[in-house]
C-alpha cells in the first residue's frame, strides 16, 4: 500500500513538471497565464495520485501493462522538453539550446519534403510570418515526430521481442481497460480487433490530417495564435503524440485480441484432445 502511494506520488510530480516545463524553461517574459499554468499542473497531479493510488481502476488504461504508459510518458515529456529549448533558442540562446536547434533543423529539413506531416505543419503558418518562426515549427515538428516514431517502433519491439504483455505476467483485461466493457457488444476478440484497427488507421492518419483540419479552418481560427511559443509547443506536441498514443493503443489491442484468440486455440486443443483420449 505504502509503495503504491508513493509510485502514485512520483507519477503526479512527473506530470506536474512535464506540464509546467514549457514556462519553467522558456523566458518569464513569454509566460501570460503563469497562474492558469499551475493549476493545470496541480489538477493533472491529483489526478494521476488518485488514479495511481486507488485500487480499482477509472480511466487510465494499461495502468499494470508496463512499460506502454512509461513510453509514453517519456516520449511527451521528450518531446515537450525538446521543443521548450527549441523555442528558448530565440530568445536566451545557449549551448544547449543550440545542441537541441541544431538536431531539430537536421530532422525538420530530412523529414520536410512533400506530402509529408512536417511539411503539412508548416503549411499551416500564415504566409507573412517570419523566416525564423517557420525554422522554428519545423524544427520542432520534426523533433516530435521523430521521438513519437521511435517510440512507436520501440513499443511494436516490445511486443514482437520482448513478448508483451505476457513478459509481465498474467493481463488483467478489467484492470487494464477499465473503459471496456467485455461482457457487451458481441465477442471480445471482434471488437478487441476492430478497436484496434480504428485506432491504427486514426494514428497513421491524423498526423495529415489535423494539419488540414486546422488549414480549413483558417476563417474561423486565425493560425497565428500558433505562433506564440508556448502555443507552438503544445500545439505540435499534440499533434505529434495524440496519433501515436492512439497507434499505440490499436497495436496493444490487437495484441490482446490475438492472446486471447490463442489461448481460446489452445482450450479447445486441449479438450479435443481429452475426449479422444
């Protein structure tokens, strides 16, 4: 008991910081809503203390299906702290700053090519914007993407290698997701699969699309309230973790409808298997 409370405690600190990041590193100067910052991170603290102490589960899915949420958590609080010493290097350049630059224009000038998510980003920049701002998004949107490709290759690692979740012992279907209810809805393995798919295709098509959705809809949303940096950050963070959580999530699904289609194998080998004994 002790030890969960304090995991649920470290956790929110996490969250906390990763939440706070941006206006901790970035000027005093570029902060507007200092306030509304550290509520946000109080209330995404408490939250996650309450959802990590408690024995029964809520909301938080894979909660005891390590390391996906782990994952996760690393690849926004990298990509977040990425893109704040991306920003920072505007206005309070240093060598770290410029270490953290200089990977980010190699990766947004690799990954900015047609057609593709970076340069989709940067189409949705107003056009008399400054030079050095669209170094920057791109900069910071092909940071984000790369980390979130990573991590989705080290996840699908996990699952083809390291055999998970079974690695970790038996996968608690009620703890594990708490928002799926398995007793409706027809078979589980069915709906695991066809979840899990949705959420595949979603991932790999929202890192396009949201870029369009936000162009289309430019008369109502003007794009340069992006440009502020702590709005480019979260903006891009967003766009480049939310696709790749949802990915995620698709592949660990499928991977649980398949444990559970082969164990369904195994049962019924076994019982053939007694009657002609």
């Amino acid at each position: 008991m002790v030890a969960r409370i304090l995991g649920a405690v470290l956790r929110g600190v996490l969250v906390a910081l990763l939440i706070a990041m941006p206006s901790i590193l970035l000027p005093h100067y570029t902060i507007r809503s200092g306030e509304m910052v550290a509520l946000m991170a109080l209330l995404a603290a408490l939250l996650t203390i309450a959802e990590y102490s408690s024995t029964f589960p809520s909301f938080v899915e894979f909660r005891d299906a390590p390391p996906i949420n782990r994952m996760r958590f690393v690849s926004l609080f990298l990509i977040v702290l990425s893109l704040s010493l991306i920003a920072k290097h505007m206005y309070e350049p240093s060598n770290m700053t410029a270490l953290f630059s200089g990977l980010g224009y190699l990766l947004g000038n690799l990954l900015d090519f047609p057609y593709s998510p970076v340069r989709l980003v940067l189409l949705v920049l107003p056009q008399n914007v400054p030079i050095e701002i669209v170094q920057t998004a791109r900069a910071a949107a092909g940071v984000a993407y790369m980390f979130t490709l990573i991590t989705v290759l080290s996840f699908q690692f996990s699952i083809r290698v390291l055999n998970w979740p079974i690695a970790n012992g038996a996968f608690n279907v009620w703890v594990n997701l708490p928002l799926f209810d398995p007793t409706t809805g027809g078979d589980v393995v069915h709906r695991l699969h066809r979840d899990g798919r949705i959420n595949v295709m979603l991932g790999c098509l929202l890192p396009f699309a949201i870029p369009a959705f936000v162009k289309l809809a430019a008369d109502i949303v003007d794009p340069a309230l992006l440009i502020p940096p702590h709005t480019m950050i979260w903006t891009i963070a967003a766009w480049a973790f939310l696709p790749a959580s949802m990915l995620m999530r698709g592949m660990a699904m499928l991977r649980i409808a398949d444990l559970i289609e082969e164990k369904r194998r195994k049962a019924y080998a076994n019982s053939e298997a007694m009657q002609t004994a």
